[in-house]
C-alpha cells in the first residue's frame, strides 16, 4: 500500500535532482569550470537528498525534527529558484524551462503526503474490522428502515379498515334514522287524520260520554331512568343496631363464629343487609 504513495516522490525526487543538476551545469558552466557547476549542483542534491533520508529515519522511529524539515525545504527552495533563475535568464525555451521549476517543490509536497499516509495507516487487521463495523451499522440502519416502513403499512392498513367500518357504521345509521323517520312520519299522518283518529278512538279505554281521548304518539327519544330498587326488602337497620345484631350473632358460641357462619345465621334469621354493610359491622365488632 506505501507503493501507491512512495513511487511517485521517489519518481518525482530523482526527476528534479537530474533537471537542477543539469541546469546548475549550464547556466554556471558558461560563467565557471564545469566541475565547479557540477559540484554545485551536486551539493543542492546531496543536502537536499540528505535531509530527506535523515527525515525519512526520523519518521521510521516515530520521531520529527523540525529543523531538519525547515533545512529539507529550503534546499528545495533553493533548488527551485534555480530553475526559475535560469528559465528567467535563457534565451530560447524560457517558457518550458520556467513550467518545470516547480518539480522540487512538488518532489517535497509528495514526502509530505507519504508521511501522512504512513502516520494514518492502519493493519489489516483494523482495517477489517472498521468495515464490519461500517457493515454492521448499514445492515442495522436497512433493518430499521424496513421496520419502520412495515409499521407505516400496517398502521395506514389498520387506520383504512378502521375507517371503513366507521363508514359502513354510518351508513346504517343513516338508513336507520332514515326508515325511523319514515315510521314517524306515518305514524304522526295516521295521529293527524281524521279517520284514522276516529277509528284509533274507537278501540281505547271507556271514557266519559261526550270526551273522545286523544290518541298520544309513542315516545321517542330520551326519557327517566326508573328509580332503582332497593336491594333489601327489609326496612334499612341502622349501623348501631346492624353491630348489636352481628355481636350476638358471632358471640353466641364460644369460641367466637366466624364471619361465613355469622353471615349465615344473620339472613337465616330473616335480618336484611347488604354484604359490604354487614362486613363493616364485623370489623367494627369483632
């Protein structure tokens, strides 16, 4: 995986040593011995070639030095502004000379990213689990999506039959009140006509000679609850007299009766209350 990243600076490293090289050689040639430019060019290469070895082993153990950077990039500066120098002061291809200046600048921004691929680099073994992770999250996220999608269905099932019903439920009232109504109406024409009144008349009650009762419509609508009846058909005891009662009734053994046979022996006896009432007066005697 560190191919992907180191070819290309070492590719672009050596490219821009051999053009700073060449260029030192013949823009100094002209001006100094030719082994004096040589030597020159070869120590811009040398110290930026050895700053960047040091840099690389500073790397490997984990380490960095700022100085060591600071002097790595300033041999290719250095290097960079010769080949700007003398793309600036060449008579023919100035142009061409001038748009690979930028190759040592470039050859040091691709160690710059190579470092970075190395410190953020991870093992397989990391990089495996990082996408079962990722995986596991996926397949939980489809997972939740399709539960949530199977719950929309089945509520907008439910909420449509629900609805439905609650239709057809008023549709039937709508006919009943409907054929109600009608009754009414009818029954309200037979009570209004004269005919018929005379011969509903004929079949009532015996009423006093000369008073024709008049035939009322049924009810319908609201109408009274009855008055509930009493639950016991013997006049109410009072709570004193209901414990004196219970007291002798559960007394009248020794040991004392329990509340099944007191209970017993109070109704057996024709005494009337109700069980919560006669409950009551057991805890509060016994």
């Amino acid at each position: 995986m560190n191919a992907k990243t180191v070819l290309p600076a070492v590719a672009m490293t050596a490219v821009s040593m051999v053009l700073t090289l060449a260029v030192v050689v013949m823009w100094l040639g002209a001006a100094v011995p030719w082994p004096v430019a040589l030597v020159v060019g070869l120590g811009i290469d040398g110290g930026w070639l050895a700053t960047l070895a040091y840099e690389r082993r500073l790397a490997a153990q984990g380490d960095h030095n700022r100085a060591v950077t600071a002097v790595g990039w300033s041999f290719g500066i250095l290097a960079a502004s010769v080949l700007v120098a003398h793309a600036l002061t060449a008579e023919e291809s100035a142009g061409a000379w001038l748009a690979v200046a930028w190759l040592p600048i470039a050859a040091k921004a691709l160690w710059l990213v190579h470092a970075m691929w190395e410190r953020t680099a991870l093992t397989p073994v990391a990089l495996d689990a990082i996408r079962g992770i990722q995986q596991e999250a996926r397949d939980e996220a489809a997972v939740a999506r399709a539960r949530l999608r199977a719950e929309a269905a089945t509520e907008e099932t439910r909420l449509t039959a629900v609805t439905e019903a609650g239709a057809r439920v008023a549709r039937v009232q709508a006919k009943t009140a409907q054929a109600l109504a009608g009754a009414w109406s009818t029954l309200e024409t037979a009570r209004a006509g004269e005919e018929t009144g005379r011969a509903l008349t004929s079949v009532t009650a015996r009423v006093t000679p000369g008073v024709t009762p008049r035939w009322e419509l049924p009810m319908w609508g609201p109408s009274e609850p009855l008055a509930g009846r009493s639950l016991e058909s013997a006049p109410a005891l009072t709570d004193e007299a209901l414990d004196v009662i219970v007291d002798e009734i559960r007394t009248s053994e020794t040991p004392a009766l329990s509340y099944r046979e007191m209970a017993a022996r109070f109704r057996a006896a024709g005494h009337a209350a109700s069980e919560m009432r006669l409950r009551a007066a057991w805890k509060r005697v016994a």
